[in-house]
C-alpha cells in the first residue's frame, strides 16, 4: 500500500473509526498497531532496517538516560557515537546503493535489492531518532522506556514516507496522550489531505512526464529554462503535497506535526527561502550540526585566529565554516551522487555571497529608495524563484557536468533559439494544470494575507465549506493522474 | 442534520458521475455488456453455457429452441478465464438451478491473469466480465482471483467496488451515449449470443507458435475439480465442450487430458474440432474474420449438431408445447430473425 | 566492557536479520536470462521488449499475418523472417514482442542449438533446463528471468525451439 494507493484513506478511515472508540490509554496503542500494518503492507522487505534503527536507538538512549550514564556524559558518549554511526552506516549504505556503478558493484549479492531504492522513509525516521538520541545524550529529553512508545515515535506511519522530522518532546507526548473526538479536527484533517492528494495527482503527476521528457532530451537553453520551472512546481505539489497528507492525516488523530512550509516561492532571500521550504529539515540541521559546529573547539580556535588577522570579514569566518559543514551535510542528507554536493555547495555560496555582499545592497537601496515600493517586493519574489530553480535543477543530472552545461547554455545561445522538445502533454493536461497552479497560488496568496483558510471556512456559511470541499474531492478524483494505465510515480522526497 | 444532508448528496452526486464515466460498451466493443443481461434472463433456462468468445459467438440458444425446444442462455465474455468461469457458475446457481452447465475447455489454456498474454488487454477484459456481475461475495472472489499485477498495484478490488477510481478519466471521452443510458442498458445480445452477420473468408491458414507445455495448468484442473463439485452439489450435469474456432489452436496433448479427466469425472466431453465436416461449417462462408470466430450462419450450424447432443444425451426436454415459455421464446425469435435480416 | 559486546551482538543480529528480510524480496536468481535474448544477425531480440526497433531493424517480413482480438482490444501480429517467426501483442499504446519460434534449422540459438539438435546437445548448452516428459513428444525448459525457453523433441531429436516472455503474449480470447 502506498499513500497514493485508494486503500490508504480507507486504512487511515478504518483506524480512526478505531482509534475513537477505544479508552484514552489505549489509543497510543492504536496507532502503533496501525503503523506496524502500514509499514508490513507497504515495504515489509525492509522491515529490518525500520528495526535496526528502533532497537538499537532504544537500547542506546536507554543506556544513556538510565544507570551510570545519567550522571557521566563521557559515558554517555560512545553509546551515542556507535548508535549514531550504526544508524548513518545503514542510512549511508543505502544511499550508497543508487549511486551509478553500484548496481553492477553488488550483483549477486545479497544486497542486491538495494538498487530498487531506499527502504521506505529511511532518510526522515533516521534523522528524526538520530536528533531523540542526540537530545537523550545532551540530557534535554528523558529517554523513553517503553520500547512500544518509543516505536510509535519513530515510525508514526503518516510521517514514514517524507517526514516531517519531528523533535520527540514535541511529538512523543502527543502520539501517547489521549485525544477525545472532536469534529472540527476531523474536518480540518480531512480537508488538509484532500488539498495534500490534490498537490500531489493533479498537479505534480500530471506535470511529472512533461519533466520527465525534459529531462531526458538534451535540453538546454530556454528547453532547460522551462525544465527549471516545470521542476520547481512539479516538487513543490509533490513535497508539500505528501507532507499536507502527513499533517491532515495526523491532525484527524489529534496529532500536531511541525509544518514544513510557508510558501517557500514568496521568498525574497535565500535565508528567508530555506527559513520556509522544508522547514523541519532546517531545524534538524541546525539543531545538531550547525550550532554544534559553530561551537566546537577546533571552529572556536579558527575564528579566533581570523578574527585576529582577517579584520570584519574574520568574525563571519566560523559561521561561514559551520553553514559550510551544514550544507555539506544537508547535501549528503539528500544523496551521495555529487550532484547533491554540488547542490548544497551552491546554496551555501549563494547565502555566504548574500552576506557578504549585505552593505552593498544596503547603499544600493539608500541611494535608490526601491525597496518599499511594491513592484521591487514583486521583483524580488521572481528573481528568488528563479535563481532557487537553477539551483534545485541540480538534483536532475547525478553528474554535476551535464548541470553545468546546461546552466551555462543559458547564457551561450539567446534563449529563443533553443527549440523547447515536445512535452507530451495533451491541451486538457495543459488546462488542468493551468486550473490547478492557479488554485494553488490563489490559496498560497490568501494563506500569506489571511492566515488559516480551513479557519475562515469553518467561521463562514457551512454549505459553502461542504460545497468547496466535495469539489475538492471531485477535482481530485477526476483529474488527478492515478490508476491502471498511468506510470505512477512516488513522492520524489522518499528518494532522499 | 446538515451534515448528513451534504454526505447524502455528495454521494448521490458521486454514484452520478460514477454512472455516468463508466463504459457503456454500445459502440464497438458490445462484449463489455454481455454479463449485465444475465440477470433480466436468470430463472427457466435448461442450459446454461459459460466461456469465452467461443460461446458467446460461436453457440446461438435461439437455433437450440428452434430446432429443439432447448432453453439456454449463455454467459460468455472476451477471454474469459477458468476462476472467472467458475465463479459465474457460483453466481448462476443463485438464480436458477439448470439442468446442464456447458463449459467451454478452451480458457484451461491459462493458468493465471500474467499468462493470459498482455496485461493491459488482461485488465479491460476483467473489467468487461466483472463489471457487469451483480455485487456479491461471488464476484468479490472472482474479482480477487482475477486481478493482474498493475491492477493490484493500484487499488485492486476497491476499483471494481468504485468503478470511479478506474473510469475517473473518462471525461474527456464522454459522448452522448454516456448520457443516454446513465440509468438504463441496452441489451444486445440474443440470450447471450452476439449476432456477427458478416462474412470474411478464411483464405490462410493461421500461423500459431508451436505448443511449448503439454501439461495444462495446476490452477486450471483445480477450478475444474471445483466446477465439477459445484455441479454435483446441484445435481446439475457438467458437460465440457471446446467449440469449432480454430484459433487459439486447442492442442491434441490437452484435448487427451481433457478427454482423460471427462472419463475419470464421468463427464461430457465434446471436442467439436474434429466434427467440423458432419457440422458443415465452411469457413469460407461460416466467419466473420478470417477463421478465428464463427458468424450466425456458422454458430446457426454449430448449435443444431451440438444441440442434438445435449437432447441425446442429457435428455432435455422439448418445451415448445409450453405455452407461456413458448410464447416468451417466440417473442426471442422474432427479435433474432429481425436483426438478422437486418444484418445486425 | 560487557554492555559494549551485548549490545555490539544485538547490531550485529539485527544486521543479519536485515539481510534475511532483505533476501526475502529477491527474486529468483539470474541464472539463464541471457538464455533469452534470440539473435538474429546483427539484431538481439527479446520477448517482453517494445518491437518498434527491433522490426524496423529487421527489415521487411517474409510474411506477415494479424489477428484482432476480441472487443477490438488490438492486434496481435506474428512475421515470418528467413528461419524463424516473431509475435507481437499489444501492451497498452505499444507492440512487444511475445513468443519467437524457429520455422527450420539455419537459425540456432546463442548457444547453437538448432532444429535436428540432439538432447545432449541441448542439456550440454543448458544445465540449467529441466526435462518434461509428455507423450511422444519431450520438452526441455531454460527459465530465466524474464521468460522461458523451451524445446521440444522428439526421438532425442529438437523439433520446435521458442522463445516465449513471462507474459506470453498468447493470442485472445
């Protein structure tokens, strides 16, 4: 069973049907019981990795928090590094799998099926029991002694496939707390993962053959141009899609998962944009790689010698090393294939350069005055999307040469000149699509101005939520891409 | 209150669009339809032929009245497969115990939804045979026996119970047909025969791979074991049959295990390919395309030999003194003859 | 000390227990795939794969013949070439190939087994097969992944060599 598949919202229906009927004390129990059948009806060949991670996450945080480690944190340390590296190894090996050449490295072995992907969400439950272990060690949460608990924490099945990674003192009290029905959730949840299904079938799937026929021909120029944008969209109903379908589905249990976005394409910086697109991953990163760095002792010891002989510019110095570490780290999180390297060099280069290059903007903006007029907020947006698609098309090519060729045709040949190859999408493609981006954008729009829709509706006429969401749920049903006879594609996040 | 008002009408509305995107099977390919009309006909038939095109197309129950007094029907559909066959007998003994069940032996040949050949043809013949089933715990069997791969892969037997999931793109087809019976089918077959009037001669013979595996298949033989049961169960007699269609080449090694199993069941067993001289079936005349079914003529020619069998040997009664059946069967005749002669 | 190997043992289990979950999903071993793969001059052909480039490649047939399945699901269409015969059948908006078959003994297969081959001949270039007694005839099957390929014999003699995909791409209805 995969999330797209129709016997997911009758799974999660027949749960809740479950969930509200048992005693509070009981409910926790529920949704460990519908994970494990989640996880065995979706991907039970990977069964061991998902344990791998549990046991040996438990046992180690159980040794830190409890006996002798609990005083010592020099005892508590290699419980710590061995859990730690037990976990990145499987996560790595994984990973390592898909690179090109590894499938011919392991043929034959038994390993073999590793080329058919990763295990499922392996990227999101890792990161999520990695930062519990990692917070167990600093002695910031206690660890959790019931291993059936501490289970449903890191595998809570709406979250397996592509996060969010959720920080255990915030998510683990909730998912064994009691929750007594209450309708408005429900409905709010329901309509989160209708708006999530919508995102992801008729928007992203639809788009997804246009991209993919992009990129397959050697596209360059403005055919690579149009790929960019296509991509930005396609990932972003796909990404924000699943996780709408994560956070609705939680919601209707009376769970609250972090978000993961806030209309990340209204960005104006790179700052800003990573401070909205993929927002857990960003708080994990800069939770236990970031400010760890930033404050290591070998970091404190360079920014103190650059301080002392680079002026200004050495003061950033070991802010600059630990961004540094932190993308390298969140490129490899992504994938080992150097593509993902360069991808996450990238966008440190481009958030370094920014700082640097802040007092320039700075006179630039005293001298013209542009920076409060609201076609220069409108212009900001455009060029943030743009340069953030350039960027992100790095994930499309595993080697970074045919990326930068493409990046560079750009500037060789006058756009218009590159023919853009066929798509292969039909006019009603094209029509849905337009629909659909439209719907997404006005909702994006109204979100930023407004708040919370799902509130508004719920303080308005009733008829006039029922009637939006059953179109919802029409629109969903007859055009999104799904069914026998369509290639169907997985979240492409899972992959990560 | 107002909430349940809102569930009442979206599914009405739902139920709607579920009506009106699934596949009315006029046009072109009617065999999609022939399933429904069961259950209009169910109750009063001696004979109840079950198969794939080689009953449906190659067997008449009109000739059978006409010449014999025999009532039928028959409840074919395209590549109908032996677990879909079976459970349609299930089904079929809800509504009337016959006294004779015809299986045709041909579907043995496939012994499991990927052998059937391709997978996408696999999947809209299911649909043609399980859509039109009645909902029961018959056709959730079936369903589930029926399912290939893909199908599996995307929702399973919740896209037979919601059509909708499977049809939901249907929109951008949608004619007036569609519309025009959204509440109501139109029947077109004869008792379940599908009338092909036209003729094109078979002037080669058909090339077919060589027979690659003398043993039918494992899930075969046990459906046929289940059928045999089945039949026991209702004192009604099984008879085998593989009808005169040439193609699909019906192999002489499964002809003898057929024929082998017949004599241990103590079944009918009709093989009417060696017959086809004392049939009289010309195939220059006797197809509609090229050899590979039989056109009313031929399948006219194909129920008068094989409907003497059956009053042979099964000893069927005739009920054309019957008033009431006479006059219902007639009224079929007329229809018959009046699409015939309009080469329909 | 203790603590450190129990708990290194546990990984070490659980790890063994991710390769026995892990072997679980494999399929059936490689052995014989290549068995399938028919050449014909320059051309490899493989049942299951599209048969646009192969027929192009191939060039105009000796003969050809089609026949429409039932309720107008496509066509299925075998061509005959110098020695052997191919099938295609319909798979969604695309034709691939189903079975291939020899019509005579100038074509052989990878290994050279051809028309008038004897048994040991066949069971020296395939080990892997298996025998099928049936009658008069015997067949001998190499599975391999993607398909079979079987031969039949009479008299210790190969008479029919075909290569058929797992799909067969067997006629309708």
């Amino acid at each position: 069973m995969t999330v797209q598949s129709p016997w997911f919202p009758l799974f999660t229906a027949a749960l809740l049907v479950i969930y509200y009927r048992v005693p509070g004390q009981w409910q926790w129990r529920v949704l460990l019981t519908g994970s494990g059948c989640f996880y065995l009806w979706a991907g039970k060949a990977y069964l061991g990795f998902l344990l791998l991670t549990l046991v040996s996450t438990y046992l180690a945080a159980r040794q830190m928090g409890d006996g002798q480690g609990r005083e010592d944190r020099k005892k508590r340390r290699p419980w710590l590094i061995l859990c730690l590296t037990v976990n990145a190894s499987a996560l790595m090996l994984c990973k390592s799998c898909l690179l090109p050449g590894a499938k011919e490295l392991l043929a034959g072995s038994r390993v073999e099926f590793l080329t058919l992907g990763l295990p499922l969400g392996i990227s999101f439950y890792t990161l999520q029991t990695m930062g519990y272990l990692i917070d167990v060690y600093r002695g910031t949460v206690e660890p959790e002694r019931n291993f059936g608990k501490f289970s449903l924490f890191a595998a809570w099945f709406p979250q397996l496939i592509q996060g969010p990674v959720s920080g255990f003192s915030q998510l683990g009290p909730q998912l064994t707390a009691a929750h007594p029905y209450d309708g408005q959730r429900l409905s709010f949840g329901a309509q989160r993962v209708l708006w999530g299904y919508f995102k992801k079938l008729v928007i992203a799937d639809r788009l997804a053959p246009a991209v993919t026929a992009l990129r397959q021909e050697q596209t360059v120029g403005g055919g690579f141009l149009v790929l960019t944008i296509l991509y930005a969209v396609q990932l972003y109903g796909d990404f924000t899609g699943g996780v709408d379908i994560a956070l609705g589905v939680s919601e209707c249990f009376g769970i609250r998962l972090p978000e993961n976005f806030r209309q990340p394409f209204f960005a104006k910086n790179t700052a800003q944009y990573w401070r909205r697109w993929h927002m857990t991953l960003g708080t994990w990163m800069k939770t236990y790689v970031f400010y760890p760095v930033s404050v290591s002792a070998p970091v404190r010891r360079l920014s103190r010698w650059a301080r002392a002989r680079l002026g200004g510019f050495g003061k950033r110095v070991g802010v600059y090393l630990a961004t540094g570490v932190t993308w390298l780290a969140t490129g490899v999180w992504h994938g080992l294939t150097p593509n993902f390297l360069v991808w996450g060099m990238l966008n440190c280069l481009v958030i370094v350069l920014s700082q640097e290059l802040t007092p320039l903007y700075r006179r630039f903006h005293s001298r013209f005055g542009w920076k409060d007029k609201p076609w220069y907020g409108v212009f900001e947006g455009i060029r943030m999307f743009l340069l953030m698609n350039l960027i992100r098309a790095c994930d499309l090519y595993a080697d970074p040469r045919e990326y930068f060729h493409r990046l560079l045709s750009l500037f060789s040949v006058p756009l218009w000149r590159q023919p853009v190859p066929a798509l292969g999408l039909t006019g009603a493609d094209w029509g849905i699509l337009a629909l659909g981006i439209g719907a997404m954008l006005l909702v994006s729009l109204l979100q930023q101005r407004a708040g919370s829709l799902r509130q508004l509706l719920w303080r308005g006429n009733p008829w006039l939520r029922y009637g939006l969401t059953f179109l919802l749920l029409v629109a969903v049903l007859l055009f999104g891409r799904y069914g026998v006879g369509y290639e169907g594609t997985n979240f492409i996040y899972s992959q990560f | 209150m107002k909430k349940w008002c809102a569930f009442l009408c979206g599914g009405l509305i739902l139920g709607l669009l579920q009506g009106l995107l699934a596949p009315k099977y006029t046009g072109l390919t009617q065999e999609g339809g022939l399933i429904r009309e069961y259950y209009q006909n169910a109750g009063g038939n001696d004979v109840i032929f079950i198969g794939d095109c080689e009953v449906y197309e190659n067997f008449s129950p009109i000739t059978l009245w006409q010449e014999y007094g025999i009532t039928s029907y028959i409840r074919g559909s395209p590549q109908q497969t032996i677990w879909q066959s079976y459970y349609l007998m299930e089904e079929t003994f809800r509504y009337e115990t016959p006294k004779v069940m015809v299986f045709n032996v041909l579907s043995m040949k496939y012994d499991s939804p990927e052998s059937t050949g391709s997978q996408s043809r696999r999947e809209a013949y299911n649909r043609m045979t399980l859509d039109g089933m009645r909902w029961s715990s018959c056709k959730w069997k079936a369903v589930n026996a029926s399912l290939t791969r893909e199908e599996r892969r995307w929702g399973g037997a919740l896209t037979y119970l919601f059509p909708l999931l499977r049809y939901h793109d249907r929109w951008s087809e949608l004619t007036a047909e569609d519309v025009r019976y959204l509440f109501h089918f139109q029947p077109v077959s004869h008792c379940g025969y599908l009338m092909r009037t036209g003729v094109e001669p078979m002037t080669e013979a058909l090339i077919s791979a060589p027979m690659t595996d003398a043993e039918l298949g494992q899930t075969s033989w046990e459906y046929l074991d289940k059928m045999v049961r089945l039949c026991r169960e209702h004192g009604t007699q099984l008879v085998l049959v593989k009808s005169p269609g040439l193609y699909p080449v019906w192999w002489w090694e499964w002809d003898r295990q057929v024929t082998e199993y017949a004599r241990e069941q103590e079944l009918l067993y009709v093989n009417m390919l060696p017959a086809q001289e004392e049939i009289g079936i010309d195939w220059m005349t006797d197809t509609y395309d090229g050899g590979l079914h039989l056109n009313v003529s031929g399948a006219e020619k194909a129920s008068a030999w094989f409907g003497k069998i059956l009053q042979e040997q099964c000893g069927l009664p005739d009920h054309r003194r019957e008033e009431t059946v006479s006059a219902l069967w007639e009224a079929r005749c007329r229809a018959y003859e009046a699409a015939k002669a309009e080469g329909r | 000390m203790r603590k450190w190997t129990g708990f290194l043992a546990v990984a070490a289990g659980i790890l063994c227990l991710c390769a026995c979950a892990a072997g679980s999903g494999e399929t059936a071993p490689t052995e014989g795939s290549d068995a399938l793969a028919f050449s014909y001059g320059d051309v490899t052909i493989c049942p299951g794969d599209p048969a646009q480039a192969v027929l192009e490649a191939l060039g105009e047939p000796g003969s050809y013949q089609e026949t429409p399945s039932c309720a107008g699901e496509g066509m299925d269409k075998t061509y005959g070439y110098g020695g052997f015969y191919l099938t295609t059948y319909p798979e969604g908006e695309t034709d691939r190939i189903g079975q291939i078959w020899f019509a005579d003994d100038t074509v052989s297969t990878a290994a050279g087994i051809r028309i008038g081959s004897l048994m040991e001949q066949v069971k020296r270039a395939y080990p892997q097969g298996s025998v099928c007694a049936g009658g008069e005839q015997d067949f001998y099957f190499v599975s391999a992944q993607k398909g079979t390929l079987s031969f039949t014999l009479e008299n210790g003699r190969v008479t029919q060599v075909q290569y058929q995909g797992m799909t067969a791409g067997c006629p309708a209805c």
